[in-house]
C-alpha cells in the first residue's frame, strides 16, 4: 500500500485547497438520533448549510461536495460502523489527496459536558472507536479533529449504552445551538485556519 504520507507531497488543485470533512457515527435508522452520532449530525448540518447535497456512495462512505470561494470541501459519512472509520477515511485522503491539516474529524466526546465545542491539531483516540480507527488507518494521530461534548452517562450506566441513547428532549434545544456552532467552527477552519478556528470556537457555547 502507497504511504499516506507520499501523497501529502503532491501539488494541490490549481483552482486552490481541498479539505475533507468527516463527521463519524454508525449508519442505520435506529442509530440515526443516538449520541454517538453527532459526527453525522455536525456534516449534515454543514451540508446544509452549504448547499451540498449527500447523496454520493464511495470508498464506503456517503459524500457530498461543496465549495467556500476557492476552496473545495469533501464532506463524508463513513458507513462501516463506528469502529471501522478509518476505512473509509484513510481512503478518502488517498483518493482525493489531501493534507492531514486540511482533514477535520467530527466525533463525540464523553469527557466533555453537552455544549462545549473543542478543536485540536492532534492527539490520540480518548477511548473513541472510531477515531482509533482513523488514527491506525493514517499511521498517525497529527491530523485535526472536532470533539464535541456529549457529557458522562448518569449514575452506574455504562458508557456503551449511553452513547448509542438518543439525546433527551431536554438536549434537543441546546443540541440546535451546538451543530449551528459546530458547523460554523468548521467554515472558520476552512477559511481562516484551525488556530483562527480553536481561539473562536473552543469552550462552552453561548446561547445568548
């Protein structure tokens, strides 16, 4: 298999960058509101926004495109099961040859509250499946990433159930104010840059 970093040396699209957008989750109607799957909440909402129809089946993820001046977004869904992201994603970055720093992974985060929004370059997985997963298929963990806060599971549950558990209605609301964040975070990332984006969008968000 050619190195995923062999490619990153290749000139980029004359017509300017191109980014690739990964939301994760697990694929299925039943799985479809779970809290596990906010990474596909944030890319629909970012889809949305953008007017990028997600209806294209490759390198097992749905995708859609769309563009923000000159620069070009690739947005994904990977439809292997959380577990086995990184298929789709590392295939995806060969396919379309992108740079590490221009692929945002969306995932949730139990270690954040519900509300809190947190960019980094890097790191490893925190226990998340399927950021492991990319983080094994890449070869590295150096690329950025989106976590967004789902908050601990009540009392003695344990964490596998709570994640694939619907957000309460009490969350509904709040989880509105949180995929128009998120969404708005990434449009920062693509234009301006992560740094731009973690200094505008890391923390809790205010509703007001």
């Amino acid at each position: 298999m050619e190195k995923i970093t062999q490619l990153f040396k290749k000139k980029q699209p004359e017509s300017g960058e191109i980014y690739l957008i990964v939301g994760l989750g697990n694929p299925g109607r039943e799985y479809r509101e779970n809290r596990h799957n906010i990474g596909f909440m944030a890319v629909d909402a970012l889809a949305e926004k953008l007017d990028a129809r997600m209806g294209k089946v490759q390198f097992k993820a749905i995708t859609g495109q769309a563009r923000l001046g000159e620069q070009k977004a690739i947005l994904a869904k990977p439809q292997t099961f959380m577990n086995l992201s990184g298929q789709a994603v590392s295939s995806l970055v060969r396919y379309y040859k992108v740079p590490l720093e221009n692929l945002l992974v969306i995932h949730d985060d139990l270690d954040l509250p519900l509300g809190t929004l947190r960019l980094r370059p890097g790191g490893g997985s925190a226990g998340q499946k399927g950021l492991g997963s990319t983080i094994q298929q890449l070869g590295t963990q150096q690329f950025p990433r989106l976590r967004i806060g789902i908050g601990r599971p009540p009392g003695q549950m344990p964490a596998a159930a709570y994640v694939l558990q619907n957000f309460s209605g009490g969350d509904q609301e709040l989880l509105k104010f949180v995929l128009s964040r998120a969404t708005e975070a990434v449009i920062a990332f693509i234009e301006n840059g992560l740094d731009y984006a973690m200094n505008q969008f890391n923390g809790a968000i205010d509703q007001e």
